[in-house]
C-alpha cells in the first residue's frame, strides 16, 4: 500500500535504497533531472540541478557528490574556507511532484575539505545528539510534528464559518482542504509518514482576504526522517499554493487576536523498538525524566524553536500558546504536555460496532509527551537536537522526578483562582533577545560531548540580538499598525 513511487518500484524500504537501485529506477522511468537538496540555515531546501545525459556521468553524481559555496548557506563560515562537498543520502530519493520534465530528488549531507561531516550542519548536530543519546542512555529519539499553516486568498463570502471556530470543519465552511489533501498525498509520495489533516481554529476575514488555518500532523519516526519530512512539507505547500494562486503563511502570529501558528512536537524514547515513555497505562519515570530535561532547558530551547520576533507575540498569557514552565495530563495550556491515551479497557470499538470481539492490542506505542512553545520559524533540525539534549540532560539529572513533579499542573492555570500557582512556575522568555541571554546561560549542556559547536551557539545567540526587541511587545502591545509591519516582516519564515 505504500505510495512512493520509488518504495513500490524497488520492492524495498527506502532505508535500503543502494547506487545501483536509484541508476535502476532513473534508467527504467526515463528520469532527465537529478536534483541535489539540502538545508540552508534559514532551514529552506537549496537546489543543485544535473541534467542526466549517461550513465557514466549519473554514476559519478551519486559516488562523488559536488561541492557547493558553504559562505552562501551558512553566515557562520569563513569564505576562505567556505568549499563544501553535498553528499546524497540514498534513502532520502523521491520524485519531484512539481517537475514537468521527469526528475529525481535527493537530500543531501554537508562534508568540509577533509571530508568530515560539517560540523556546524545542523542536520549533523541532529545526527551527533541522536547517537551521544543512544551512546549515553540507550535510548533513540522518536519525534513527529503538526504542522500549522493559513491559506490565504480572496474572501467569496459564501458559506463563513464563526471566527476562531474552524476547528475540523469541512468544505464547504473550509475553502482549502482539497489543497491540504491533495499536499498530504504528495508528501506521502515523497516518503513522509502522515498521521492526519484537519482545518484548525483560526478562521477570519480581513480586509477581503480570507485567512483559513490547517494543520498536517505527522507520525512519530526516527527524528532526523521527521525534521527532513517537515521541511519537504514545507516546500509543498508552498509549491501548491503558488501553483493555485493561494499565499500559505507558516508565521508564528498572523494578525493580532487571531490564532497564531505553532509547531508541537510529539517525542518518544525506544529501546529495542518498545516505546519507553508508559507502562502499564501509566508514565514512566523514564518518560517524567525526560519531561524534567525539556522543562529544565526549555528557556534555552527557544532559541532553536521561537527564533524572530513574532513568534513572542504568540507566547503570550491567556492564550493556548504556553508562557509557563510546566507540564501536565492533556492540559493545553502546559509547555508540556500528555495527551490522552488509549488506557481504558478498550471496549470503545466494540461498543460502536456490537459484532466486533474485542482483542488484546497493546496501545502503549501510541503515547508520547508534547513540547507546545515551538513554532514554524524554528530551525528544524536544531530544535530536535536540542530536545535530544533535554532529554538526555533529564535522563542523567539525579533530581529529575522531583523536578519534575515540582512543576506538575493539573489545573487551569489561567483561572483567577490559580493565580498563586502560576506565580510559582518559572516563564519562557519574552523576546528574541531573553532567548539569547538563556541559550548563553545553559550552552555548556548543549555543547557537552561535542554536540552543539560553539560556532553554532554564537551564530544563533548573535541572529537573535540582532533583532534588538528585548522590550518590543511591551513598546508597540497597544500600537496595531506597528505589529501588523512587524508580522509582515516575517510573513514566509521558515
């Protein structure tokens, strides 16, 4: 049932696509155009074209790779030292949806002269966090994310839809599901493991447009599949909406008062394929040990996930979007969270379909623990890696459980009556410049093992100052006009 055209084709899993497999599939589909992919630090697929004209050329491609300006793709290289190779990773094939002359894409890894992986990559970084955790603990990092975006076009007026009440609504009250459908298939073809597609809550009409959220939510996988897939899903919807006139916004705030769009991202730890995070119904300590790493890093996290300044406009109380250091079970106004799991007796199916018998499936898998504070501006693959970092911190962190449950929430802590409870938990920062003084403060565990470069660090902490907005949403929280310039300034990050 697998619809990768590749997957099918080859009769195997794309883990073990070979040289020989991808020169057999381009051979035999007539494929013209090879086109080399990889990240640039601002977390968008780059594009190197081959025109395929003989084997012996596609050959030396797929052995050799090509080398490529690094200076262009990383403000952190030195020009004088700025040569890179792109090395194709085989698995990572699929076939360009968009082309009209038949072409094969390829994710590619960054390798400097010496032909070392690239230190400051951060589809490297995110390597080196999942093997020291794997190294450390015995653990790898499974990892998924939704992904929430607006469709925005000319508002027709028929059929409006109550504003913020989108929430799974269907067409004709959702004008664009079918270009979500239609970007859900794609990204299957593409290799991506899809969980579902829904219309989400923002829903409003403003000066004739009409801004529609949606969100694709992912399944859990490998973290480095899952930052790759939601970069190709990225691209897609992009592709799609320029391809039918339709503005796709990924920005963490759209307009004032309406939803902004975050990107929560689903974690679990595996051990010998078993899901490590419930036992029995309940949260392990191994799971709270973790969720104990993310709370304890989270201040720093941000500068990874929340990364201009828009995205602290989302970040703010009241609101869905967490500001406090807590977690909680299937609370959402929490930075962690526990969604619901399917621990009862299991009698649901059989009690909506009576000629059903019930059986014993083990639904453990299905649980995983939440980070909400992240959003579409977040350099993927440094994000993974750094709840990576948290994790592997909480795991090792000999006071993590009380930690931990000295920042459990079970209540609305939003309410009047909980106020004294909020006043106890610590916040997430207010400003792209708060992010860069709390990533200085914790970089030592981000570096530990040789992780995170110091290069990277400083490249991130010096992005962040420069948007000089320490006191921003304080100065312009009353001045419409002036958010509104600051949130088109960022319109297409990500």
């Amino acid at each position: 049932m697998n619809i990768n055209t590749l997957v099918t084709f080859l009769d195997k899993d794309a883990s073990q696509f070979t040289r020989a497999d991808l020169i057999k599939f381009i051979e035999a589909n007539a494929i013209r155009i090879l086109n080399f992919r990889y990240i640039g630090a601002d977390g968008r697929l780059k594009t190197l074209t081959f025109v395929i004209d003989n084997k012996k050329h596609l050959d030396a491609i797929l052995t050799a790779g090509e080398r490529v300006d690094g200076s262009s793709l990383f403000p952190f290289i030195d020009a004088q030292s700025s040569d890179l190779y792109v090395i194709p990773r085989y698995r990572t094939a699929f076939i360009n949806p968009f082309s009209e002359i038949p072409a094969l894409d390829i994710l590619c890894s960054y390798y400097d002269k010496d032909g070392s992986p690239l230190a400051i990559s951060p589809e490297n970084i995110l390597r080196k966090a999942q093997q020291t955790l794997q190294t450390r603990t015995g653990y790898t990092f499974h990892a998924m994310g939704e992904l929430e975006y607006y469709a925005i076009t000319d508002d027709n007026g028929l059929y409006k839809i109550e504003n913020q009440r989108g929430y799974h609504e269907s067409s004709p009250f959702i004008k664009w599901s079918a270009l979500r459908t239609e970007a859900m298939l794609l990204v299957a073809r593409c290799g991506g493991q899809l969980k579902y597609g829904h219309a989400e809550v923002g829903n409003f009409s403003l000066d004739g447009k009409l801004y529609e959220q949606n969100e694709l939510e992912f399944l859990p996988c490998d973290a480095e599949d899952a930052a790759n897939q939601l970069v190709i899903a990225k691209w897609i919807l992009r592709s799609l909406g320029n391809k039918y006139g339709v503005t796709i916004s990924f920005a963490p705030k759209i307009t004032i008062g309406k939803a902004g769009s975050g990107m929560h991202v689903h974690t679990k730890l595996v051990k010998d394929d078993k899901n490590c995070m419930s036992n029995d119904g309940k949260l392990t300590d191994t799971a709270k040990k973790a969720i104990a790493g993310y709370l304890s890093l989270a201040p720093s996290l941000t500068a990874f996930g929340n990364t201009n300044p828009t995205s602290y406009f989302r970040l703010v109380p009241h609101q869905e979007a967490p500001t406090n250091i807590c977690w909680g079970d299937r609370n959402r106004s929490v930075l962690v969270r526990v969604p619901l799991g399917w621990t009862g007796k299991m009698s649901m199916i059989q009690d909506s379909n009576p000629n059903e018998t019930i059986d014993n499936t083990d639904f453990s898998q299905k649980q995983t623990v939440e980070f909400r504070c992240s959003d579409n501006s977040a350099d993927i693959h440094l994000l993974f890696a750094g709840l990576m970092v948290a994790a592997r911190h909480g795991l090792e962190m000999p006071d993590a459980l009380e930690y931990a449950q000295q920042r459990y929430v079970d209540v609305n802590i939003f309410d009047d009556a909980n106020k004294h409870r909020t006043q106890t938990l610590e916040q997430l920062p207010v400003s792209c410049a708060d992010s860069a003084a709390q990533l200085l403060q914790q970089a030592e565990i981000y570096k530990q093992y040789n992780v995170f470069p110091q290069t990277i660090i400083d490249g991130v902490v010096k992005k962040l100052k420069s948007y000089n907005d320490a006191n921003l949403r304080n100065e312009i929280s009353d001045n419409e006009s002036k958010i509104i310039e600051i949130v088109n300034k960022y319109f297409h990050c990500g």
